[in-house]
C-alpha cells in the first residue's frame, strides 16, 4: 500500500497546465519549444515588414502577423489561467488530499472545512496515467487528472506506486516522461 497526503498549490497547478498542454512522452520540449517559437514568429514578422526582399508581400506580412498575436495571446492565457483557476476554485486549493493505493482501487478522501469527503476508484477507470521526474498525474477523465508530487508519499515509495498501477493499467495507459 502507498499512502499519499497533499495539497494542491498555485505552482502545482502551473505545472499540471503546461504537462496538459504538451502532454505526453515529449512534453518537456514542448514547453521550451512553444516561448521560442513565439520568439521566432515575431522575429518573421518584423523581418518580413523591413526586409527589402520582403517588402510588398502582403500575404508574408498578413500571415506572420497574425501568428504572432495568436502566439502572443496564448502565451499570456498560460501565464494568467493557472492563477484565475486558484482564484475561482479556492474549496479545492484549501482543502487537504490523501490517496491511498491498494491492490484493487484505490481511496482518495479529502479534508476541509468546507469540501470533504471520500472516493474509492478502480483502476480500470482511470483514462490514462503519466509519470514525469517529480509528478503521477493520474487522469479520471482525459481533461482531469489527480496530481500527486513524489516528494508527498508519506507511506511506500514512488517505485512501489510506478509497480500498483503498472500492473494494474494497460501498457497504453501507463506513460513515462522522462
């Protein structure tokens, strides 16, 4: 048995935002590549205004502008939704969390003055699991994951966690990120 106590953060919560938008085996460069391919599009755009090989091509123009805004909108959107979350859902960031994995399902109860109660999941309902260096994110739903940092397992360890639900879950269920 793993025993698991938490509580969700702001930097937690960031964190599981950038994995969700580049989520996978991969996700990490995704992170990086996403500010330097911003960084590029404006480059393009103001190379393709004063550039003299350039000049006139309204379509370059049109096209690199418009990138760069979507690029620049969805950047400042990641940087501002994780924060607007913990300011609109306060119950969850107050409220204590404790995951207990069994061999069948495992228990998850949280604590707080205002949300509190318990749930008992099975694995074979869990959509997808994906393990980085320090996080289980365990997916309920394909939009819904439990985040558990490693450094919280208070009883067991992140191997002996990585072994219940490798046995439990499909081999296309389980992922690691490395």
């Amino acid at each position: 048995m793993v025993e698991v106590k938490t509580r969700y953060t702001l930097k937690l919560y960031s964190d599981y935002f950038w994995f969700s938008l580049f989520r996978g085996k991969y996700y990490r460069y995704g992170k990086a590549a996403f500010p330097i391919m911003t960084a590029l599009m404006i480059l393009l755009m103001i190379g393709s205004f004063t550039c003299t090989w350039l000049a006139g091509e309204t379509f370059i123009q049109t096209v690199t502008s418009v990138m760069s805004v979507v690029c620049i909108l969805f950047y400042a959107m990641a940087l501002t939704r994780p924060k607007a979350y913990v300011k609109r859902s306060p119950i969850l960031f107050e409220t204590g969390i404790e995951f207990a994995f069994h061999d069948d399902s495992f228990l998850t109860v949280q604590t707080g003055d205002i949300a509190k109660g318990t749930a008992i999941t099975r694995y074979v309902a869990l959509n997808k699991v994906y393990e980085t260096k320090t996080m289980f994110y365990i997916y309920i739903t394909p939009m819904q994951a439990l985040l558990i940092a490693k450094c919280d397992i208070t009883k067991g360890t992140p191997e002996e966690l990585r072994n219940i639900l490798i046995t439990k879950l499909p081999a296309k269920k389980y992922v690691i990120c490395k």
